[in-house]
C-alpha cells in the first residue's frame, strides 16, 4: 500500500517553471515505478511522465519531451516533476501515482493515486 500527496502547484505565466513534489509513504515505494498524470478542463486524464524505481529509466509523453523531468529521491521518498517553458496547455490538475510495474503509461497499470495539485499557466 501506498500513500501520494501532491504539492507545488500553483499560478505561473507562461514560459516560467514550477516544480512539483509527490511525497509517498508506505513500505513499497523504492520497489514502486512512478507516474505522472494531468486532467485539463473537460478532459480526460493523460499521462505525462514515468520513472523507473531506480530513477535509471524514465519516459514522457511527447509534448512535454525536453521540458519535463521526473525524477525520485528514495531516501526521502519523494518523487518530483520539474516543469519548465511552460505553455497555457500545460494547465491541469496534475496527479502522482504508484505502480507495481517498472515503467508504465496507462492509468491501469497505476492502482495508488494521489489527490492532485492545480497547475494554471496564463499566457
């Protein structure tokens, strides 16, 4: 069992940064790949970011490629999503999530969800 809070959200404008961190407790969580998701307005969840439980491997959807990175802190467990050149697109609702695979993409392979941080870019 795992346990995910969200946090760092925010109001930013566009082109600017923020960070996000997910902190975990439970005694899986080293042993846990790690996602993340976002839901805009009207739309439906989508993944955005994966990490391995190493933190050797990690994945993205394409639009946040060269803009995003996850990364994980075992020791603290804490896992992050550090956002930059950030677009109005970008605004969601943006959730961490636990797996019990290596790397996954799909929402069913993630059966522990955090509550979710707003994220609002204005243009």
């Amino acid at each position: 069992q795992v346990q995910l809070v969200e946090s760092g959200g925010g109001l930013v404008q566009a082109g600017g940064s923020l960070r996000l961190s997910c902190e975990a407790s439970g005694r899986t969580f080293s042993s846990s790949g790690m996602g993340w998701f976002r839901q805009a307005p009207g739309k439906e969840r989508a993944f955005v970011a994966a990490i391995s439980w190493s933190g050797t491997n990690t994945y993205y959807t394409d639009s946040v490629k060269s803009r995003f990175t996850i990364s994980r802190d075992n020791a603290k467990n804490v896992v992050y999503l550090q956002m930059n050149s950030m677009t109005p697109e970008d605004t969601a609702v943006y959730y961490c999530a636990a797996s019990l695979r290596i790397l996954a993409d799909t929402m069913a392979d993630y059966p522990y969800w955090g509550q979710g941080t707003q994220v609002t870019v204005s243009s």
